[in-house]
C-alpha cells in the first residue's frame, strides 16, 4: 500500500514506513477506544470495558501459589540465587535442555498425553508472533503467498507479512456451514491465485480458531494434509490455543494426524507454532515455540531465532513450573472448566435477550452474531453498529471485518480477560441495552414456561435505523468527535 510520507520518514526504509503493522485497522482502533476511557469499578465505572482482547487470566490464583511455593524456581530470591550466575551468562539458542524439555512434555499433555514432542525440533521465538514471522522467513520469498481460512486473527497480516514481504491470500468460509473450511474453498484460493500468477507456499491454519473458537474436525484435518501434499505446499497449524478446549472436548491436533496415519503426507511440509500466551496467560513472558517436522526448517529457524530469544531467566522458571506434572495436570483441568464455565455463562445470558453465537467450545472468545440488528448486510453497517457498542454500550469487542469475515454482523468477544464482577457489569449493559431499545420482547407465559422452551424470543421489528436517534448517534459521542 502505498502511504504518504512525511519528510523524516523519507529517509528511512520502505518496510519502515509502510503501513504493514496494521495498527491502523478497527482491531487496534478499540483498543484505543479503551485506553482513552477503560473502565475501572471504582474510579471510572462507566468506562469502556476492554472485550477485544483474548488472554486467559482466569487461573493466576493457581500460578501464584504455584510461585510462592517454589521461590528456587526464580533466580532473584535467597532460594534461587545461587543458580544466577550460571543462568545469566547462558546464551546458547538452542536453549536451556531442560526448557525444551519440559515444554515438549508440556505440548503433550496439553493434547492429552496422545502424541509426543521431540525436545530436539522445539526452536524458541518472541512469542508466536516471532514464532510465526520466522516460519515465512523459512518457507517463502516476498511476493509468495500463503492461503489463510478466513475470519483470521488480524495480526497474521503483521507477523507473516510485514517484514518478510509474504502475501496471505483468503480462503473465504461462512456461516452457510458453521466457518468450516471446505475443499471446494481452498481449491479456490488456490486457483485464483495461480490465475493471478502468484507463487503459494503453504495453508496457515489457526487450530483452535481465533476468533470462531472452534477446532477441526479429524476428517478436515486430514482433508488439509492431503491438500497440501497433493500441492507440495507446507501447512503451518497454529495451536496456540490447544489447552483452551473446554472440558468435555477433545482437541485434535495435527501432530496426532501424523502419528495416527504417517504416511498420509510428506512431513516435511508440516510446521506446529506454539507460546505461552494463551494455554498459560503468559503473553508478557513472550515464550514461543516453532516445532517443525522437517530437519532443515529446525536448524534454519533455530539460527534465525537469535533475533528473539526467550530470556534464559524465563526459561529457567518456565522449566521448573512445567516440570511440576502435578501443577501442571491441575492447572490444564482447572482452566478448562473454568473457561468452560465463563463460556457458557455468557452465551447462556446473551441466549436470553436473543443474541446468538457461534457453537463453539475452545479459546478465549466466542463468536456473537449480531447480523440481524444491522441496517444491511455491509460492513459499513457493521462500523455503525460497532461505534454504538464501543461508545454507547461501552464494550470493546472486535468486529468481523477486522478478522477479515466474508459476512458482515459477526463480532468477537473475550471473556477470560475480566473478574466475575466485570462479567456481571458488561452483560448488565448489553442486557440493557437490548431491552431498552426493544431490540427484544420476551414472550413470556410464565416465568417457569419461559425457562422450558429454552426461552422463547422475539426479533422486535427494531433494527440499527431505530437506535440511530440523536441519543444513540455515536457521532454524538465525545470518542467519535475526537476521531473525525
Ligand atoms: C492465533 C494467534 N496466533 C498468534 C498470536 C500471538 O501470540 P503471542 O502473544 O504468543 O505472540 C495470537 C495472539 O492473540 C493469536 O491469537
């Protein structure tokens, strides 16, 4: 894209002053919303509450303990003091032994003991972010391309293409079969790519899905593995949510395809990114991990992962926490349920003023449907009616479009990023907020009935043109004419 330069920024390079970042996208533009107004019990109770952003700080309690218990795990305590020196000084970038070790047990458990992970192909990065630029590095030149099912978390289009050069091409997907990727829709991306002259190398996946909140199926799995090996492509499977499946589910991941049916694809095509940031809520310790199958992959991403290693106090810590099998068996059972329990929690109290979501049953997020209250199916309507929820409702939820959604109306909202008491306040408000502007009537017989027939809904004729009177304009709002 080509972006206006002011006279500093001519001087500088082209990756430097282009706009690759994708700050500038509604994704990003909530998040601003928020920090100019978040919200805050006491001191600002009618702030914005901050729903766009998926971190899991549902189980601190237990990492807390887990912390006080073992004060030698950190080398900044009398008990851990004595290991400083040796772990200040190390440097290798393959890592500490036991760091690798321990994160590959711990990728296991996560996927239910069912598959295993060779310490050896566990390559550090800055996150999954660094994890995953790595990977474009490995695998394509700029100007090539990788197919991504859409809706796609919004910082793929930084992380894989900004500095790499990488194009990311849609595989388009919809709610006509539940976002399911189809391989009618990759068969399409890939064509039209190839019509376009463009080079692809490889599927990106994200399983489960950021921000559908779902995860594949066996049988679409191995329907993308033999996809790719028929095209010689790779397939990057990002998991980084793999310990976020509620509780009754059981995540499939690609490393069990493998394990399952080897020879049902070359190996050398399959790359798992990994971190810390969901499974754990560790995103500030910026542990990510590239596992790939193929042997040079490793061993050129192990040398580019000099440019952003995890510290080696971090890995230190990380070892001993995923070494305690009982800390960890506890802290995956008890952060699915509760995450289960938060889930379920929202969509059931949403279900009751009639706003829909996607089934779903892994992440930090669902996906609300709200593609009856827009004015139009256009993404137009859908900014409108995000500018209502973030400056009248007071939610910062992400809207569809900036996951690149084919179908305007769907929004994603976190949920693990707030105490039970932030929960209460912001479904109170999208309660209200429906039931004030008769967006909803319940039909109710009897209170009793009401809860048997699942509680029976109806669509007021109400849409967005009703609540667009001056009070719900949000270009009254104070946010919005700071922005125009
Ligand atoms: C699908 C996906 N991949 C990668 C990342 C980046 O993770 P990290 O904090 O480990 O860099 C995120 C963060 O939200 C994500 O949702």
């Amino acid at each position: 894209m080509e972006v206006a330069l002011n006279n500093s920024q001519k001087f500088l390079s082209k990756i430097a002053t282009n706009d690759g970042h994708g700050e500038n996208s509604p994704y990003f533009d909530g998040w601003k919303a928020y920090d100019t107004n978040p919200y805050h019990p006491q001191n600002n109770p009618t702030g914005v509450i901050q729903m766009g952003l998926a971190e899991n700080q549902l189980c601190f309690d237990l990492i807390q303990e887990w912390i006080e218990k073992h004060p030698e795990a950190s080398i900044c305590t009398p008990e851990g003091g004595f290991d400083f020196r040796e772990i200040a000084i190390f440097q290798d970038y393959h890592g500490l032994p036991k760091f690798r070790m321990a994160i590959a047990n711990f990728m296991s458990r996560v996927r239910g003991s069912r598959v295993r992970f060779d310490p050896n192909r566990i390559v550090m990065s800055g996150g999954a972010t660094g994890a995953h630029e790595t990977v474009a590095f490995c695998l394509a030149n700029p100007g090539e391309a990788f197919l991504v099912p859409t809706p796609y978390y919004p910082g793929f289009d930084r992380d894989l293409r900004w500095r790499t050069g990488v194009e990311l091409l849609p595989v388009v997907c919809g709610s006509w079969n539940n976002f399911k990727v189809s391989l009618a829709a990759l068969e399409e991306a890939y064509e039209k790519a190839k019509e376009s002259n463009i080079k692809v190398k490889g599927l990106l996946i994200t399983n489960p899905s950021n921000p559908l909140g779902t995860f594949f199926d066996k049988e679409t799995l191995k329907t993308l593995v033999t996809f790719v090996n028929d095209k010689n492509i790779h397939l990057i499977c990002d998991e980084i949510y793999a310990g976020t499946v509620t509780k009754d589910n059981e995540f499939i991941s690609i490393a069990e395809i493998l394990e399952e049916s080897p020879t049902i694809c070359n190996h050398d095509l399959i790359h798992i990114v990994y971190s810390l940031s969901k499974d754990m809520g560790f995103p500030g310790f910026r542990v990510g991990i590239i596992y790939s199958y193929n042997d040079t992959v490793v061993s050129i991403a192990r040398k580019m992962s000099s440019f952003g290693l995890v510290s080696t106090q971090t890995q230190h810590m990380i070892a001993s926490m995923l070494s305690d099998d009982d800390f960890v068996e506890n802290f995956i059972n008890e952060s699915r349920n509760r995450l289960a329990n938060r889930h379920d929690l929202f969509t059931r109290e949403l279900a009751q003023v009639g706003i829909g979501s996607l089934k779903s049953n892994a992440g930090l997020f669902f996906w609300m449907d709200l593609r009856r209250f827009l004015k139009d199916a256009t993404f137009e309507s859908e900014m409108t009616f995000w500018r209502i929820i973030i400056n009248e409702i007071k939610l910062n939820v992400s809207p569809g479009s900036s996951f690149h959604c084919s179908e305007p109306g769907w929004f994603r909202v976190c949920f693990a990023n707030m105490d039970d008491e932030t929960v209460t306040i912001a479904v109170r408000r999208i309660k209200s907020f429906v039931l004030k502007n008769k967006l909803f009537e319940i039909k109710s017989k009897s209170k009793k009935q009401c809860w048997q027939n699942n509680l029976h809904l109806k669509l007021s004729s109400r849409r967005l043109e009703d609540i667009m009177s001056p009070q719900y304009s949000p270009l009254n709002s104070p946010l919005v004419r700071a922005q125009t």
